[in-house]
C-alpha cells in the first residue's frame, strides 16, 4: 500500500475518531455566525431568497432571458454555488483562523477545514430542503425518482471541495494573500458559469471550453436532476467523478505536505 493512500486511510479514521470534536466545530460555527440574531439560522435561507429575487428580476423581467420555470433554473445552481463559494471562503480561514487552538491541544489539522466544509454543507441541505419542495409547489412540477440522483451529485460536490478546501486552507498560512485572491476569484468564476444562464445561450466556440469546467459540470448535473428531472448525462457525470477525486487526492496530498509547519506559521 502506497504512503499517500495509508496517509489517506489515516485521515478517514482519524475523522471518525474525532466525528464528535468535527461535530462540535460545526455546532460552535452555527453557534457564532447567527448569536444574538434575532432570524437566527433563517439567515441562511433569507440570503440566497434575497439573491434569486435580484437575479430573477434581473434576467427574466429586464434582460428577458428565455427559459421555462426560471426560478426553479436558478435555485437549482444558485444554492450548490453559495454552498461551494462560502466553504472555499471559510477555509481559508480555517488555520489562521484557528491559531489559539491548534497551539493549545493536539487533533489532526484535516479536521478544520473538513469543519468549515460541513458548515457551509448542512446550510446547503437546509436550503434544498426549504426551496426544492416549495418551488415545486408554486410552479406545479411533480417530483420524480430521478430527483434522488442529487445525492449521489452532493456527495461528489462534498468531495469536490473537501479537496480544494485542504489545499486553500494549507496555502494560506504560509501566503496569506490566497484568501484575498480566493475572494476575487470566486465572482468571477460565478459568472463564468452558466447558473442565471441556459448553458444553451453561450455561443458554441465557447460552450466547450465552459464544460471543461467542473463548476460548470456541477451546475448542468443539477439542472439535470432538478429542473427537467432527468438523469444527469454520463458525459458530465464521468468528469465529474474523476474532478471529485482528483481534487480530493491533490488538495489532501498539498495539506500533508505543507501541515509539519503550521504551528509555527499561525
């Protein structure tokens, strides 16, 4: 057995070793994002409301764009981005951020980032379970089996930024300007990819070199699965495991490396 892949196994019963100290991280950063705020966690669904209002008037009232249930369209890419968005954005916070902890008691660093991911993940399922069904109501779609298939597509989404999460969250403590350049990044990255937009509007030199993306491969799968109830194509879903993966192994193995001298860095 390979270092990396023992490495690998390590971290996985490390996690689960350590499931109720990631649980209480997740707990205590729900605990202190929405202290002594009156909505409390209805925070995280008023947010992205507010968000598919705006772009709605937006696009279908002044930029007319063309395309049958437009708010279930961008509910359907709008809530895996802000999920995907705001873990890159806390994680490059979660060692710098942790500085106080990490000198003080020993646990294995992979937790705060995976902390920071699962964070971001449970306001994900919160939204999908408030939006998706009362969407469905409004606009008179009926649920259909293929809908289920979006489990498979977060946990690959789960994978997917659990691996950029850990190479973010690595490289910042030793270059703290990443969390600047994650920050501007990420707009533009959202608007390269086709979540207000049918990926149908982009002009065809350019639609492939968009679906190269895996940003761009997540938001199609899940147009597929929520919006016209369809399984998602295997021309997208075969990418989209080996990005997941990839993504995972790379971003884990730059942690490892770059881990021996956080204690000193923060």
């Amino acid at each position: 057995m390979s270092t990396a892949l023992m490495d690998g196994v390590s971290t996985v019963k490390s996690l689960l070793r350590y499931r109720t100290f990631v649980r209480n991280l997740v707990a205590k950063d729900l605990k202190v994002k929405y202290r002594e705020s009156f909505l409390g966690i209805l925070w995280s669904l008023l947010h992205p409301a507010l968000m598919l209002l705006v772009y709605t008037f937006a696009f279908k009232v002044v930029l007319r764009v063309q395309r049958e249930n437009y708010v279930y369209f961008i509910v359907s890419g709008l809530l895996p981005w802000t999920f995907f968005s705001g873990a890159l954005l806390a994680s490059t916070h979660a060692i710098v951020g942790n500085a106080t902890l990490i000198r003080r008691i020993y646990f294995p660093r992979e937790l705060l980032p995976v902390a920071s991911v699962l964070f971001n993940f449970t306001q994900l399922l919160l939204a999908l379970a408030v939006f998706i069904p009362a969407i469905l109501f409004i606009s008179g779609l009926r649920p259909a089996w293929a809908m289920t298939m979006i489990v498979p597509l977060l946990v690959l989404h789960l994978i997917f930024t659990t691996g950029l999460a850990f190479a973010l969250s690595s490289i910042t403590v030793h270059y703290r300007d990443v969390a600047h350049l994650t920050e501007v990044f990420l707009p533009l990255l959202f608007w390269a990819t086709p979540i207000l937009y049918p990926i149908e509007l982009v002009p065809e030199t350019l639609r492939r070199w968009i679906l190269l993306s895996p940003l761009a491969l997540f938001a199609a799968s899940y147009q597929d699965v929520l919006l016209t109830t369809s399984l998602p194509d295997w021309t997208l879903l075969a990418p989209l495991i080996a990005w997941s993966f990839a993504a995972l192994g790379l971003g884990y193995l730059v942690f490892r490396r770059l881990s021996p001298w956080m204690a000193e860095e923060v």
